[in-house]
C-alpha cells in the first residue's frame, strides 16, 4: 500500500480538489482499490465525498491519534492507494502525516505569493526525508508566469512536467460529488488530470518497497456511509504549531528570488 499526502501550508492552493481528481483518476486507472483520508478540520475532501453518489474511491474515517493504527488496517482491508489531505498549516500532526507517507505532492499556483510560502513545506518534507514533486495548480493559459514559477520551484524538487490549468470545469465537479473525469472525460482538463496521475503513478514505482508502520489487531477503520462526520474529533487533538525558526527564512527568502515579468 502506498500513501500519497497532498500538502501545503498555503491556503488555497487546490489541496483538496487535486486530491479528490487524483483518487479518482487512478481508481478509474485500475490502480485501486483506492481510499481517501481527510485531516483538515475544514472537512472540505469529507464534504465531497458525501455528496458523491459513487461509492469508489472509499472515505475513511480516522483522527490523528489513530491515524498509523489505521492505515495498517486500511493495509489488511486490501487497499493499495490512500490519499491524505492536509490542513494549510505546519502543526505537529501535519509532521506526522508527512512521516507516514510515500510521497508528498506540493500543490502550488504559479504565483508570488504561493512561491514565497513554499519553504516551509519543503523544509518540513526534506527533514522527514520524504520524496515529494510540486505539481503547478490553477494555472492561468499561456502564462509567461507559468513557465517561470516551475522554473524556480525546480531549484527545490521535482516539478511534475503536467500543468493543471484554471478552468471552471475543473473546480466546479467538485460541487456535486464528482470530478471532471466524470464529467468531462475527454476534456484538457480531464487529460491534463490523467497526466498528472501517470507521473505520480510512475514516481511511485520507482519507489523502494518500505512499510512505515507495523499491522495491529484491532483496526478502527470506518468506510463511510456518507454520514461521515471527523471535524469534532479532530478538534480534539492537539495542534501543536511548529516554529520553523531561520530555515524557514532562508527558504523563503530564497524563493524570493523569483520574479514576475513586466510587473
């Protein structure tokens, strides 16, 4: 099983809705069966899916107290792919997550204000010592821009080659459950969705075949019945923020460097 953490500390960077297009995208790939988890207390990922009529991929209910026990349930249940969406913080949870992980995909928008708020993440990811890619979101067509934030992100990590465009196709499947390959299959935006999933797919089986947690006996797994309600018991935990001190600068005034023609 291989577990696949969306994350970013800056809000709005399309976490959730590429999360939700990428478990969809590789259950229709065959790489299932697929589960998702969502630890944002925002609820956003848990919103979706209990609108969605299909029941594939399957929702998970867990809390971060619980989070390893259940992914080694998730494990024995048969499970091949989990993706975890993050709350837009650095916390001591979000450490946790990203220790659990296979690979971290970085959503960011070709933006200034994105690639400033960037170090951090990267920072957090390399002391976990984890893979990770930057996947360039809501990109604007034919932007100089583009070109230059993948440019800059690729003085920090692997920058996947497919760019998600800002298209209102994209964002508005969310709303009832679905994704643009469900409506849409043969649109850009469903292709370019497709891409980015067969980069992923191909990063993930260059990956060594590690197990970051031990089986247990008692699993406290819950597929979701569209009731699926983790905002109170993720309220619960503590949410310990994380000083990222000088590093934290440093990444950040790096990336700083980036510059906006004509602006």
């Amino acid at each position: 099983m291989r577990i696949i953490t969306v994350t970013s500390q800056k809000g709005g960077s399309g976490k959730t809705t590429l999360a939700g297009h990428m478990a969809v995208a590789a259950e229709l790939a065959g790489a299932g069966p697929v589960a998702i988890v969502d630890t944002d207390p925002q609820g956003s990922l848990s919103d979706w899916w209990n609108a969605r009529e299909a029941e594939n991929p399957a929702f998970v209910q867990t809390s971060f107290a619980t989070l390893k026990e259940d992914l080694a349930a998730l494990k024995r249940e048969g499970i091949k792919l989990v993706f975890v969406d993050t709350p837009p913080t650095i916390t001591h949870a979000n450490q946790k997550i990203i220790g659990l992980s296979d690979l971290l995909i970085v959503p960011t928008r070709p933006s200034p204000h994105d690639l400033r708020a960037v170090g951090p993440t990267i920072d957090i990811i390399e002391r976990a010592g984890k893979p990770m890619l930057f996947a360039i979101n809501c990109a604007t067509m034919r932007a100089k821009l583009t070109g230059e934030a993948a440019i800059a992100l690729s003085q920090h990590g692997t920058v996947a080659p497919t760019v998600v465009h800002n298209r209102q196709d994209f964002a508005a499947s969310m709303i009832d459950g679905r994704t643009v390959l469900e409506i849409n299959a043969k649109g850009r935006s469903a292709s370019e969705i497709n891409g980015l999933w067969g980069y992923v797919n191909s990063r993930l089986a260059r990956l060594p075949a590690t197990s970051n947690f031990k089986s247990v006996h008692h699993p406290r797994v819950h597929f979701g019945n569209k009731a699926v309600e983790q905002k109170a018991a993720d309220q619960r935990i503590e949410d310990r923020g994380v000083s990222e001190g000088q590093r934290s600068e440093a990444r950040s005034a790096q990336v700083k460097e980036f510059h906006i023609a004509n602006h």
